[in-house]
C-alpha cells in the first residue's frame, strides 16, 4: 500500500472499497455549510477520511451555549469565528487535507461563487432562509446537496439533486416543503436540542457524502431518513425519483436593516432607540445590557409593546436571532422601525 494510503487503511480494507475510493475522496471537494451542531461532526469524519479539500462557511462566533453539541470548540473559543476555529482545530487532525473558511454571510449576491467549485454540499445550516438559498442554489448549479435537520430529540437526512442515468434531477429540498413558515418553527436555542442527536445526523450527512464521492452502497437520494433518540427508531420516507420543481433563480431576500454597537450605544446615550433582547430566559440571566425581553417564538404574542413612534434594536448573542425578529415585525408591523444590532453581543462586547 502507498504510504500516504496507511493512514486510511481500515477503510480501504472494506469489500468494496479499496484504494480507488480513496483516491476518489482525496480528489473530491466538499463544501459543509454551517459549522454548528451538525457541520462539526460531519467536518470531522470527512476531515478524518480523507476527502482532499474541504470549505467550511459560517460567519458566526462560538457562544456559551454552542459548547454542548459543537464538540469542536472549548471554552477558550468563545468569542472567535467559528470557521476558523474549526479549520484550524481540523488541520491538527488530518494535516493532508486542503482546509479553507469562509466567514461572510451566505447571500443571493455571493452564494453561486462560493459553491461552484465543489463536488458537493452539505447543508448543516440552522435557518430555513439560508436553507433554501443553498438547495436553490444547487439546483441551479447541478451540485447534489445533503441536507440534516434537527429538532429537540428528532432529525432528518436526505439527499438532494443527484442526476440518474438519464439526466433527470432527483428530489431536492422544495419538492418536501414548498415552503416553510419559520417562525413557527423554534431554533435550537428556544426549542432545545438533545447534543447526541447532532452527532448522530451529523456523522449520518458525512456517511452520505462518501457513499456520493465514492459510488458505493445506497444513497438517500428521493427519500428522508427520519431519526428518533428517545425511542431510536428511524423510518424512511420515499418522496419521488425526480423532482417536480423549476428553479431557474435565486429568490432575493428583503434586507434587514442592521446596526452597529457604536451607533446603537449613541442612541441609548440619547434616549433615541429602545432595546429588546430577543434571547432564551436562561441567556437573559447570564448576561443582558437592558431593554424589553422575550424570547423570538413569543415576539408574534408580544406586538402591543411596538408602536410606530419609537425605534427598536433587537439583539441576542450573534445576530440570527435578531435579523429572524426584525423580519417578522416587517411583515406584521411595517409601520415599526426596527434593527438588527449586527453582530449581536459578540460585536457589542469587543
């Protein structure tokens, strides 16, 4: 065996397998879009296998909370930009593979350049908007894309966008939800999310990404794995062998008015804007600099507290959170004017 195939020789072993499918991986480029709960496991076991160059995209900064199921990052990270703090942390792992972070925010404008020069993409994103800008994306690019989900004790695999024989495109992430109202739909933080579901879905999005790049075994391509950790049954759900949807375009998001620290502390200094922290109870306890709170699934129960005669910075740890509120408040209330605090208190504290 080649020396620089040692490493990798339990895999090559497999019936099946052998040096060619891990000649495959060191020639594949995989892009793992979100470096949270299910990018950090799926990093890991690519990293760990082989796959030659991997990009990792995510411009958020580990948090406190983030510590309990992204096992990538220690206490000392909290504060530094996710990305980076994984690349670096994998490259002490594998030292063979090609890592590269990208720490801009995922945009209609940016994300065709960013995936056009990988094989495949993984979807380890934790909002519905960036969600389907990157399986339109896909499409519009003929990249495959595999997708996880998770919730609480629940998570989802599935395959997107792989051709067949004839040409025909599989199932992607339109053809099982449309559409998807996501403010219904609680994040990790407000809903909650058990660590060992992230590491399962994870490491499940890996496997599938080295069955795409090495052709073998049988890929979730047109169905939905569906996962359960309280009882550990999973169910697969067949959707259809080709997809029934025409994406041709990117949909344009509305912009979300931001601010900056400097801009929203020379506010406070003159009573011109009003606070409202949209995080957990618990992250409010922790730590908060002032204003009205309640959490981002309670904000649509809570509009009587706006009126259009004040300007309200909503903020929470990174900035997600708060982009989600101000959009709602958008489309509910768009007499309100309201921002984002960019950032979050990550940006507020430096």
């Amino acid at each position: 065996m080649h020396p620089n195939l040692s490493r990798y020789s339990c895999q090559v072993a497999l019936p099946g397998f052998g040096e060619h499918a891990q000649y495959l991986l060191q020639q594949a480029k995989v892009l793992i879009v979100g470096a949270g709960g299910l990018g950090c496991p799926a990093a890991q076991y690519l990293t760990s296998s082989g796959v030659g160059t991997i990009g990792i995209v995510d411009f958020d900064t580990v948090s406190v909370s983030n510590l309990h199921r992204q096992i990538l990052y220690c206490p000392d990270d909290v504060g530094k930009l996710k990305a980076e703090v994984a690349c670096k942390q994998l490259q002490k792992q594998n030292p063979d593979v090609n890592l590269l972070s990208f720490t801009d925010k995922i945009t209609p404008a940016n994300i065709l350049q960013i995936i056009d020069g990988y094989d495949v993409i993984v979807d380890c994103t934790d909002n519905f908007e960036t969600r389907y800008l990157l399986n339109d994306a896909a499409v519009i690019l003929g990249k495959p894309l595999v997708y996880g989900a998770i919730y609480q004790y629940e998570g989802q695999v599935a395959v997107w966008n792989v051709k067949d024989q004839d040409g025909k495109s599989s199932p992607n992430y339109r053809d099982l939800y449309p559409q998807v109202d996501a403010f219904q739909i609680p994040n990790c933080a407000v809903g909650g999310v058990i660590p060992t579901v992230c590491g399962i879905i994870g490491c499940m999005q890996a496997n599938e990404v080295i069955k795409l790049i090495t052709k073998t075994g049988e890929q979730l391509v047109g169905n939905v794995l569906i996962f359960d950790a309280q009882t550990m049954q999973s169910r697969i759900i067949k959707i259809s062998t080709s997809t029934k949807t025409n994406i041709t375009s990117l949909q344009q998001s509305a912009d979300i008015p931001i601010i900056s620290a400097a801009e929203t502390k020379h506010g406070l200094a003159n009573h011109t804007i009003e606070l409202v922290d949209i995080r957990t109870d618990q992250e409010r306890d922790e730590y908060n600099i002032g204003g009205i709170h309640f959490e981002l699934n309670e904000l649509a129960d809570n509009l009587d507290e706006f009126n259009a005669g004040k300007t309200y910075v909503f903020y929470c740890s990174s900035g997600k959170r708060s982009a989600e509120a101000v959009r709602v408040l958008q489309q509910k209330l768009p007499g309100v004017k309201a921002y984002s605090l960019d950032g979050g208190l990550g940006e507020w504290n430096r």
